[in-house]
C-alpha cells in the first residue's frame, strides 16, 4: 500500500465526504481509491475481456474480416451489395 500527503480544498474534501457517505466507505481513502477506480473504468482504455478476444481470433481465422486499401475501396464494395 502507497501512503500520500495531499492537500485539497474544501470544496475537494466536501466531495470526498459525499462519496464516502453515499458508498459506505470506512474513510476518505477509500474515497480516493473508490473515485480513482471509477475514473479508470469509465475513462481510461479497459482491457478487452478474454472472451472477447478470442471471438476476435475466430472471426481473424475463418475469414469474416476484410482489410481495404482506402476508403473509396471500402465504398464500392458496400455500394455494390
């Protein structure tokens, strides 16, 4: 475990309070994790789940994934269909 000195305003800690409350954490680190943790799944790139990438992998093998050179390539084969 990491242990930090912040400083943050009131308006910061008045949040930190809130979140705490509303989740039922035990203090405002877990605040800090909690909001830390949310901002990543909703924000950062997340990892592809492993089923997923194995659907990908299947598609790849039989075939159902076409690459085109430019988009006026991939244009005449969508208007042709």
């Amino acid at each position: 475990m990491v242990q930090n000195i912040i400083e943050i305003g009131e308006r910061e800690d008045r949040v930190l309070n809130i979140v705490k409350a509303k989740f039922g954490l035990k203090n405002k680190s877990e605040a800090v994790a909690f909001i830390a943790q949310t901002y990543e799944e909703s924000f950062l790139e997340p990892e592809l789940r492993p089923e997923y990438l194995e659907k990908l992998q299947k598609i790849r093998k039989e075939g159902h994934s076409e690459t085109f050179k430019s988009i006026e390539e991939l244009r005449r084969k969508i208007e042709k269909r």
